[in-house]
C-alpha cells in the first residue's frame, strides 16, 4: 500500500467520493460504531443505497425524510398510549435526523434536522427506565454568545445521592449521542449529566480559548443539588472534548474528582503541521475542516489555523500545573489527534493513568468504554482517596 493511501484505501489529500463514502459508511454500520450505530442494518443499507451526494440539499433529503417519517410513526404510537412504541420510534427518528445533521448543521435542511434530532432525542429519553431531564440554566455570555447552557440530567435507580459525571464529546458527537456512555455510568450508580462541546450543539459559546467558561456553572449547578453528591464531578471528554477535560481538570481541579481525555488533543493537534496533515483523515466520513471551523466559529482557512494555534495548553502555560486525576486513553493509530499529545501529557504536571487500544482514533474497541466508566466511577464515589 501507497504511503500517502490509509487503511481504509482513502487516498489522503482528498474528500472521499460518494462511492467511498457509502462504502465507508456500510463499513461503520457493519460494525455499530459511530456515526451509524444509531442505524438498523437494514435501513442503514437502503438509505445509504439512496444517497444522490454528500452536499448538504442532497444528504439531508434522505435522511431528513426517514425521520419524519419514524415521528410520524411514534406520534402516533403516542397519541394511542403505547409509550414503549412511542419511545422506540422516536429515538429511531432521533438517530436519522443525527444523521441527517452530520457531521454538522452547515446547510438550513441539516440544521432542521439538528433541531428534530434534539427534540424527538427528548421524547424518547422521557419513557426510559432512567429517563432524560432537559435542564436550562442561565449563562452569563458575552456579546454576540448565547444567555444560557442546556444539559440532559439522569439519575440512576434506588439512589439517594448519587455521584455525578459530566460528559461532553467532540465536533460531531453532541449530547445526544451520550447514550451508550451515559447508560454504563447509570448501571454503574453514578448520575450523569450530558452536555455538548464549546461550539456544538446549543453551546453557548464558540471554541474559542476560554470556552471552559461554559463548564463550570454546571458544575456549579451540580454542587447545589441535594440529591446528587456533586461537591466535585467526574469529567469525560470524548474525541476534540477531551481536550477540555484535559485543560479544567488543570485550572479547576477544585471542582472535579477526576477527569477523562478519551482521543482529545492538547498541543500538537493543534500546530499548523497537523491541520495540514489531518484535513482528510480515514477515519472521519466527510467535512471535518467544515466542522472544526463551525466549532470555532470561523470561515476561512486562515482563521481556522490561527484559532487551532491559540489553543495549545503547552503556549497557554497549563500542563506543569497540578491537574485532577486524569485517564488518557486513544487508539495506538489516530490520524485525527496525534499520539504525541497523549505522550506529552505524561511529561508534565501530576501523574496521570494512560491506557492505549489498538486502532484510530478514540481506539474504539469492546473493552474501551468498560475502562473508562471503570476508572471514572471508582474516582466519584471514593473522592477522598482520589484527591
């Protein structure tokens, strides 16, 4: 194999064909894993096979179209009482508008479907056993951002005062997409608040250098619940979000009893050099320039450089600060963040756990998740001995 052609046979340098990227995609749902693990086989095949193009008019048709449809379905469901139907056929709906808005909202038809997504993701989470609480409290932005910070609450069954972990993911994954992890920590009797990354979502704010300000009220807000023991929070951040795992668990380790870095970049991701190198990863579908510059809150090539340099921790002075305990884990392979940055992260500041799987990026394997919620969980409920 050619050096500049990656594993999947994507030649770097280039978006993926519409051939490719419904190859890529019946890859990913073969295999359940993001972003098509919210999609059955069967009608993940027929909906791919009906793809006319990647642009934003064409995508969104398909997917758009089959999750009004499953809402049709499960309003009705609703309307005759059956909840546990209602339930089913609008988290199916919610997983085609997901799709139907990915990897990010760039098109009017994609972002209609960001807000069904949002809105039927709400529906479903009512009827589940541990269901989902949609939580608004206010923001004190600055001009031009958002008044206020939305986050999905659950609790877990038969506890009193549960511990909490927040957890956010990358320029793609927002807090709807928090299911698979929020359902480990549940059964593992920690609370879980699920929230979207600075410049995703309903973030209040861009990801611009501070945009940790966007956390902490959370947190905040978590501490003054009598039911849940949140005087400090564990913190997981997937993918991009674990680079603001990473930087709060060094400038407010006051507020959190351990924090997780699952695939996120610290420095090096963050160097002209790699913007470069990472523009057409194998391992992301479609427009992850695209994505990143929407989370920053840029439009141009230049603008997105400049805003990804300003965010280096090593630049920003942070890593030889005492941290929160920290967990680093990733693939041994990532072409989206470079290992490098979980190394350098060893080299500075407190000590830190790190655990590798094989594979790209977030090393997406049967064991990865059990580890983290492992890890995690133990440091919530035994914040004393993990301080």
């Amino acid at each position: 194999m050619s050096e500049n052609a990656d594993v999947a046979g994507n030649v770097q340098g280039r978006p993926k064909t519409l051939a490719e990227a419904k190859q890529w995609m019946k890859d990913k749902l073969a295999a359940k894993v993001h972003p098509m693990n919210l999609v059955s086989q069967e009608d993940g095949e027929r909906l791919i096979d009906a793809l006319q193009g990647l642009d934003g008019a064409s995508w969104a048709a398909v997917w758009g179209k089959a999750g009004d449809q499953a809402r049709t379905l499960a309003d009705r469901a609703r309307e005759n009482g059956d909840q546990g139907a209602a339930a089913t056929l609008y988290m199916k709906a919610s997983g085609f508008y997901f799709m139907g808005r990915f990897p990010c909202p760039n098109h009017p038809d994609k972002e209609r479907c960001a807000r069904a997504e949002r809105e039927t993701y709400v529906l479903a989470g009512a009827c589940w056993d541990n269901p989902v609480q949609r939580i608004c409290i206010p923001f004190a932005g600055r001009s031009g951002e958002g008044s206020e910070i939305v986050f999905l609450l659950r609790r877990p069954q038969g506890i009193a005062r549960p511990p909490v972990v927040v957890m956010w993911g990358g320029v793609d994954a927002w807090k709807e997409q928090m299911t698979a992890a929020c359902n480990a920590f549940l059964a593992a009797g920690v609370a879980t608040i699920a929230m979207d990354n600075a410049g995703t979502g309903e973030s209040p704010v861009k990801g611009v250098q501070d945009a940790e300000r966007q956390f902490l009220p959370v947190f905040e807000w978590a501490a003054r619940q009598a039911d849940l023991d949140a005087d400090k929070v564990g913190i997981l951040g997937r993918s991009f979000g674990g680079y603001w795992a990473t930087k709060l668990a060094h400038l407010h380790p006051e507020h959190i009893a351990a924090a997780v870095n699952w695939g996120g970049g610290a420095h090096y991701m963050f160097q002209p050099e790699w913007v470069e190198s990472s523009r057409y990863p194998d391992s992301y579908l479609m427009e992850l320039v695209e994505t990143r510059q929407r989370m920053l809150g840029v439009s141009t090539d230049g603008e997105y450089i400049e805003g990804f340099r300003r965010l280096s921790l090593v630049d920003q002075g942070l890593l030889d600060r005492p941290s929160a305990p920290m967990l680093l884990v990733n693939g041994k392979e990532d072409r989206q963040c470079p290992i490098a940055d979980l190394h350098l992260l060893t080299e500075h500041g407190s000590p830190k756990a790190v655990r590798l799987f094989p594979g790209g990026h977030m090393g997406n394997t049967p064991q990865t998740l059990p580890t983290i919620v492992q890890w995690l969980s133990a440091h919530v409920k035994n914040r004393a001995g993990a301080a």
